[in-house]
C-alpha cells in the first residue's frame, strides 16, 4: 500500500486501538460498581489493566510500524480514547433515561 493510503490505515488502527483500550477501562469500571472491592484488590486490577493495555498497544505499534512509534499513532490512540468517553457518557444518557441507572 502506497504512501499516504498506508498511514491512514495507521491512523484508523491506532483511532481503534484508543477506544477499545478506554472501553476495556469502563468495563472495568462497571464490574467495580457491580462487585465491591477493597483498595488492594482495586489496585491489582488496576496494574494488570495497565500492564495489558501497554502490551496491547505496544503490539499494534509494531505490527502497523514495525516496531517504529510514530506521532500520528500516539494521537490516533488518544483521540480514540476520547471520541470513545464522549460515546460512553452519551450512551449513558440515552440507556439512563430507559434504565434509571448508571454503571
């Protein structure tokens, strides 16, 4: 794939990889809400979240750049990130009006 049509692919994996990461966290998020935890048990699942997703990420940097990390990958995954908060809260808007709860 030729130049410019190859790192939007990039841009598109990295946008992708952004918001199943911040998805994965919510839904984290919501089995708290379900089941209570203590700090301690909250903390482990927090370093095996992050351990994960570092993981993850650092597996889509090298299979779209080979290894290389590039700014357009960082802000792909940040922006994904974002687009994917604004997509929960107005989720939780429109399924709270039909459920009366929030996760």
């Amino acid at each position: 794939m030729p130049g410019i049509e190859r790192e939007v692919v990039v841009f598109a994996v990295a946008l992708l990889s952004g918001a199943s990461v911040r998805l994965a966290y919510k839904c984290l998020g919501c089995f708290r809400e379900i089941i209570k935890h203590s700090l301690t048990l909250m903390g482990i699942e927090d370093i095996v979240y992050w351990i994960c997703a570092a993981l993850y990420l650092s597996i889509q940097i090298y299979q779209t750049n080979s290894g290389r990390i590039r700014w357009h990958f960082i802000l792909g995954v940040v922006l994904g990130a974002v687009l994917m908060s604004f997509l929960v809260k107005k989720s939780e808007k429109i399924w709270g009006i039909f459920l009366h709860k929030k996760c």
